[in-house]
C-alpha cells in the first residue's frame, strides 16, 4: 500500500536583504542549494546601514511528499549561505541559514521570513526574504524510485 501522496510544486522566493548589523568592509556574496538545484548572487558591498541589499528572485522545485496516514510532510531543506570575501582572496562563511520549504506549503499568500543566521559571533546577520510555494501538479500516489528521493533516504 502507497503510503505517501507527492505533489510537484514551485518554491518562488526573493531574497530582500541581510542585515550585517555592524560595520564590515568586505564584499559579500550569497548561495542556495536545495537537492541538486543551486544559485548564488553577484558580489555586493553593504550600504551605509550595514546591509546588503539583494532584491534577487529564485524559482526552485520542490516534490512534496505528504503522509497519507498522518498529513506530515516530508522535510525539504533550502540550505542559504552569506560568504564573505577577504582582501587576500580568501572566502569565509559569515551566516548560514536552513529553511524548510514544508513551512510554506498549502500557503495562498506570500509569507516573509526575518531570521538571524547562524555565525558564531555575537551579532548575527539578519536575513529577510519571502517566500511562496506554489503547487505545479496536482496529487499523486508515491512509489517506486519516488521513494529514492533525498528526503527518504537522507542527505549525505
């Protein structure tokens, strides 16, 4: 017996902001992953508030996979990352931040996520964003090499 419904969906989401929350002169690069989909943005340096203003749009896909028993979902983790760039060339992660997509399912509005970043310093990078789920397909019974996907046997 199939236990699992999927639903092909469509993860649209802007990237507004980071707030630095204090002054740092380096240039500052983000990055996403999510399965096997990837993106970064261009370089950019704060502005006079501290922040680095993005306003860059992603479109991801997403195969949900709801528990037909219980209604749970299945996790699916947009991994983001804030890399910041040193005079010798160097590169050093400055905030990392991972959201589950499942938190904006069945959602009809755009929902707007203001986060800090994990960093291991005492003021923390704020992340704003947006975020929308939107199904492509309608539901579907999962199986066979559904069931190979990274959600069922675990990210490496």
């Amino acid at each position: 017996m199939i236990k699992w419904t999927k639903v092909k969906c469509s993860l649209l989401w802007t990237l507004i902001k980071i707030d630095l929350r204090q002054q740092v002169d380096s240039e500052f690069q983000f990055s996403w992953s999510r399965g096997d989909n990837k993106g970064e943005t261009d370089m950019i340096k704060p502005n006079g508030n501290n922040e680095l203003v993005f306003n860059s749009n992603f479109e991801v896909p997403c195969t949900m996979f709801i528990n037909k028993a219980d209604g749970t979902l299945r996790p699916k983790k947009l991994k983001l990352t804030l890399k910041r760039f040193l005079p010798d060339d160097k590169q050093k992660i400055f905030g990392k931040l991972t959201i589950d997509a499942c938190d904006f399912f069945g959602k009809k509005e755009v929902s707007k996520v203001t986060k800090e970043m994990e960093s291991g310093r005492g003021t923390p990078p704020v992340l704003e964003a947006s975020f929308l789920l939107h199904p492509i397909s309608d539901a579907a019974d999962a199986g066979g090499s559904d069931l190979n996907e990274v959600s069922f046997i675990g990210e490496s």
